[in-house]
C-alpha cells in the first residue's frame, strides 16, 4: 500500500528526480562539523515554539482577569499541559543559546564574507525577531515577574528625546502596562512576528540552499573547494575533485542534523525533568500586582547585558544610542569587514576583539544576574 502511494506521488512531481538532484547531488564539503547543523536545529526549535504555542492559545485567555489564571488551568487541569507549557518555556531559552552558538561558529570561520552577505543579514535580523518573540511573549502569563519586566522594557524607549514618550506609549498602549499592553503583546506574538519571521527564515535558507555552504578555514580541510552554485549542481562530473572531497547532503548530512536535534531534545526534556525551575522561578508563579514593585525584579537573561550596560551609563540616551549602533555594526559586519582571511587565527586583532566582546558580554549578565 505504502509503495503505491510512493509511486503515485512520484508519477505527478518525480519525487525520484527530486531526491536525486537537489539533495543526493547538493554535496557537502568533508570538512563540516556539528556547528554546521546549528542552523537546523535552531529552525527544529522554532517549529517546536510554533506547535506547542498553537495548543497554548488554545486554553490561553489573553484578558488580564484571566490571563494568569488560564496558565494554571494549562498547568494543573489539561492533560499533558503542563509538559506543552515546559516545552514552549525551555525550548524558547535553550533555542536562544543554540542561535548565540550559531552567531560565534559563524564569525570565528569567517562564513559571512563575500558572497554570504545577505545571508548573514537575514541571520542577524531573525535573531532581532527572535528577542521580539521573547519579549512579546514573556508578558503573556501575567505574572508578577513578567508584568514589572514589560514595565522595565518598555520604559527604556523614553531616554529618547521627542520621540521616547510616543514610542513607550504605543508599545504599552498608554502611560503604564495594563490590559491594552497584553492584547498588542499577545497580537504581536501571534500574528504579526510569525509571518515576518517565516518570510526572513524563507530567505536566509533559500540563500544558504542557493550559495551553499562554506568551507571550515582551520584544519586539514581549510581551503576546500566550496559547492557550487545551486544552478551549477545538476552538471558536476565524476570526475572533479571536489567529489572525492565532499559527501551528499542526503542523507549523510541529514543523519547529522537529525542527531543534533535528538540531543537538543534530549536537553530540553532533562531541563523538564530535574530542573523545571531554571527557568521559572517562584515569582513567575505569583499574579501579577501593579500595586507591588518587587525588590529585585530584572529582565530575563539574554537581556541582562544591555540592561545592565544601561544601569552602569548614567546618560540613558547615549546608553541606548551606543547598543543601537552595535547592533547596526553587527547587521552589517560583512561589508565593514572587508578582509579576504576567513581564519580568525591568523587575524590576532579580530580574535583579541571577539574574546573581549564574549568576556565582557558574559560579565555584564552575570553581573545584571546578582546586582
């Protein structure tokens, strides 16, 4: 029965033919290790927020009367809720360190020069997109925790003169987070963020399909022939070197991108397991109350650094002027960094820079986490 559904799939769009040519004969150079399937396992955990926050807007009630209230009946009344939730908060925190994984192997091999530019553009704005979900989405519970963080992010948009006030009141609605701030957030986050994030993941693949892979600059395979083209894929000969050097995508490289998704799987569910409360600790339990300021309330982790970079700048405005800058800088490193050398190694000022930027970052959110 199977194989005369397969046959008849095959019959109308050569599902034969497809296997063949775009991912039998798309090579891959020997030389890639398990950071070149970050990237997928990156996409695996989005897909994984988007079906597991699906059944969560099934049961959620996006009302500040209920809000929070609508998270414990997930929790303690809908069967399997409680898993579904810790799915949708562990993957979320740990999707985030496999991206930052991603970011660095791609800078340390040099991966975003010339022709990959617009590649790492795309990469760099889902990563923008990526926060917003975070953020959007952190207000949902209307806790006590994700209430006063929301008050704290969307105060930061008044250090700007003029303009500040208008843009903090149309994040929150008005003069402080209240029912209007939920509903945008919760539209935000699910309706608005997704399409635009699947237009931005839709191209970065596309160019990573369209480009191909790049070449590890360090070891015994630096300076490997890279794939070619995608248009140029069809053509190659047996008898090229690159053939000899290289192994298909299917289904050599998909084993490994499986893998890597099996290990990120098996994280998540050993976070849920023996320690559920990493990431949601007591207060994110407790309603929300915007007559109670907690004593230490601060953003999540990865926004600790820029927060705490803002707290040691006392002029608010040239704090945030100076992160919008870098984030400009990081978007368009390709074209700033125009050097032909992809081994950081033989690059000591880059290097020394990249470390100090990963120190400093690191101190800065472990200082945000215990100031």
């Amino acid at each position: 029965m199977c194989k005369k559904i397969i046959n008849g799939i095959n019959a109308r769009i050569g599902l034969d033919d497809l296997i063949e040519n775009r991912l039998k004969r798309y090579r891959i150079t020997k030389g890639t290790n398990i950071f070149y399937t970050l990237g997928i396992v990156a996409f695996f955990a989005y897909m994984l927020q988007a079906v597991s926050g699906y059944f969560l807007v099934m049961y959620y009630v996006p009302h500040t009367e209920y809000a929070f209230s609508s998270t414990q009946v997930i929790i303690n009344t809908v069967p399997f809720g409680w898993l579904v939730r810790m799915v949708h908060i562990v993957a979320s925190n740990l999707m985030l360190i496999v991206l930052f994984m991603h970011l660095v192997s791609i800078f340390i091999m040099g991966s975003y020069k010339k022709p990959r530019e617009i590649t790492w553009i795309a990469g760099g704005l889902l990563i923008l997109v990526t926060l917003a979900f975070c953020l959007s989405g952190y207000l949902l519970p209307w806790s006590q925790r994700s209430y006063w963080a929301t008050t704290i992010a969307t105060n930061i948009p008044t250090a700007f003169p003029v303009v500040g006030d208008l843009i903090a009141n149309i994040l929150r609605g008005g003069d402080n987070v209240t029912a209007i701030t939920l509903n945008r957030f919760f539209a935000l986050h699910v309706a608005f963020l997704p399409p635009l994030f699947l237009f931005i993941v839709g191209l970065h693949m596309f160019m990573v399909w369209r480009i191909g892979l790049s070449t590890t600059p360090f070891g015994e395979h630096a300076g490997e022939k890279e794939a070619w083209p995608e248009s140029k894929r069809a053509d190659y000969k047996s008898s090229d070197p690159f053939i000899k050097s290289s192994y298909p995508f299917f289904p050599n490289f998909v084993l490994k991108e499986a893998f890597m998704i099996s290990v990120f799987l098996a994280i998540t569910f050993f976070i849920i397991s023996f320690f559920p409360t990493i990431f949601l600790p007591e207060a994110a339990n407790t309603p929300a109350d915007p007559l109670r300021t907690p004593a230490h309330i601060k953003p999540e982790w990865y926004f600790l650094a820029p927060y705490q970079m803002l707290k040691l700048i006392p002029n608010k405005f040239f704090g945030i002027s100076i992160q919008i800058i870098l984030v400009g800088i990081f978007l368009f490193w390709p074209f700033i960094d125009l050097k032909k050398e992809r081994n950081i190694l033989k690059r000591p000022v880059l290097l020394s820079f990249i470390i100090l930027l990963l120190v400093v970052w690191a101190v800065l959110t472990i200082w945000g986490g215990y100031s």
